[in-house]
C-alpha cells in the first residue's frame, strides 16, 4: 500500500524530536517544522565553522572537490545568519589550489568512470589533461553500464523461459491425457505453437546478448588495461 505523504511527513518529525507528540491541535506545525529541518540540512557551514572559518583552507576543500568558484555563494548564504562575510580574495586563492588537485588526469579518469558529471572547473592549462582522463573513465563507465544492462536483460528472459516452460509442460500433460473436445485440443494446440515460438524468440535473443556482452567486455577489458590514469 502506497504511504501518505502526510503520515510519512509525521513519521519524519518524531523521529528527530522523540518525545514530542503531534496531535491533531498542532498538526498544522508540522510543515513549518519540515521546513526548518531541511533548512538546517542544506546549509553547508553552521555557527562555529562561519566564525572561525579559514577561507583559503574552504577554498582549498571546494576546490579539490570539483566545485565551482560560484560554490561560496552557498557559504555566503549559510553565513549571512550570524553576521559573517566570506574572505572572497582568500577564498579564491585557496579554490585555485585545490583546482590543481582534482584537475589532474587520474583524478578525470576516477570522476569519468565514476559516472560523475564536469563542471567544467579546469583552467585552461588543467582542463586537457583532466578531460583525457575524464573521457576514458567516462567511456569505461558507459561499457559497464551497458553490460550490466544487458545482462539484465538476459535474466529477465531466463525468468520469462522458466516460466514458459512450466506452461508448455502443462499443456503438454493436458493434451497427452485425451481429456479433451476437439474444439478444446485446437485451441491448446494454438496456444502450445504460439508459447514455443515465444520460447525460440527468447533463446535466440539470450544468445544474441551474450555475444553483446562478451564483445563489450572484451572492448572494455582492452581499454582498461590500456590506458595509464592509475
């Protein structure tokens, strides 16, 4: 049964305040409650960390994680509450060295085959050496993901066999038992011809996606231990 969004909003708020009961009088309160929990959730610096914050050490952590120089703007907002100004000088001094660790070429290759998007963060004299790694990575991904479709794929028609073949079983037992009209064994005898070609379909396309797979896994598997980005 699908759950309510409502009782699911509940469920949400005693958790974080336990003893507290929400009755029908102060159910209105609430929305203003969810709002202040993720209010507090999305900001990415509290209190103490906006008064002591070494800005050039901030600038170095976004940095290296691939965020924009933009990114301050989300300190600038969690800190505005208490009355502190980002060092936007220090800030950017310490967001370009941190560029200079993630926009290395094994550091591409790990966001490329992580699946991770670019942001296009990489000065000029970083960007070509990130983006090589970053499009053998990204291309080791997309040949995973698609073997791993395809094997999907593949289960699911086995499930499907499976299934089939327990029909066709059945039927094989109905027919053989002569229990049947005329009229009746017709139309079991259609139903038995239109299950086996199901059932030839459903092999041939299981051999066809192993053929896939083991094509893309040798490509992948190439490509691998190719390249340098270690």
């Amino acid at each position: 049964m699908k759950s309510d969004p409502i009782d699911s909003l509940v469920e949400l708020v005693l958790r974080r305040f336990g003893t507290r009961i929400i009755t029908m009088r102060n159910y209105r309160l609430v929305p203003g409650i969810l709002i202040a929990l993720l209010a507090s959730g999305c900001a990415t610096m509290d209190k103490p960390e906006c008064r002591q914050a070494d800005w050039q050490m901030i600038g170095i952590e976004d940095g290296a994680k691939g965020h924009p120089v933009s990114y301050i703007g989300n300190h600038r907002k969690a800190c505005a509450e208490y009355g502190v100004q980002p060092d936007l000088a220090r800030y950017q001094l310490g967001h370009q060295a941190g560029l200079a660790q993630f926009c290395t070429a094994s550091n591409g290759f790990n966001q490329g085959r992580a699946g991770r998007k670019y942001n296009e963060v990489c000065p000029a004299e970083l960007r070509e050496q990130f983006v090589r790694g970053y499009n053998t990575g990204r291309e080791l991904n997309q040949l995973h993901s698609e073997i791993n479709h395809m094997r999907h794929d593949a289960e699911q028609k086995k499930v499907e066999i499976t299934e089939l073949e327990e029909r066709i079983k059945n039927i094989e037992t109905v027919l053989v038992s002569g229990a049947l009209s005329v009229k009746d064994r017709k139309t079991l005898l259609e139903q038995f011809k239109k299950l086996q070609s199901r059932l030839t379909t459903l092999e041939n396309d299981i051999r066809d996606l192993d053929l896939a797979v083991a094509r893309r896994q040798h490509e992948y598997e190439i490509l691998d231990s190719s390249h340098s980005f270690y």
